[in-house]
C-alpha cells in the first residue's frame, strides 16, 4: 500500500486535556482527540474531526494584511 502524507499533528492542551491539530490543503485542519466517551473495546481510542482553519493574518513586505493564508 502506498500511503500519502495528509499533515503532521501537534499536541496541544484544551480545556478538557490534550489533542492533536493539524493543517492541510488550502484551509482545512484535522483534529484529533482521545474517545471520552469509550463504552466497549470495540469503541475507537480517539476520534478525528476535519473543519475549516481560520485564516491567519499575515503582513505583506509593506506591512499590510493580505487576509489569505498561503499554507507554505
């Protein structure tokens, strides 16, 4: 099987303990968080959600905000 690089995760601290976040594409971000709700063995270990990222301001050479975040 060939497998294709979506993104990298970084662990990061929530209010309700740690997950994972990464981007990928041109705005999309996958989060991926411990399964609280864990009833059998059967249930999954984490769960990943897929949402829009927010768009970072970033400066242009004149100081100005273009409103695009260019993922490079």
């Amino acid at each position: 099987m060939d497998l294709i690089k979506l993104t990298g995760l970084w662990k990061k601290e929530g209010q309700k303990g740690a997950f994972y976040s990464g981007r990928f594409g041109l705005g999309g971000v996958l989060l991926v968080f411990k399964n609280d709700r864990k009833d059998k063995e059967t249930d999954p270990d984490l769960v990943a959600y897929v949402g829009q990222a927010e768009k970072r301001e970033k400066p242009t050479a004149e100081g100005q905000d273009t409103g695009v975040d260019i993922p490079f």
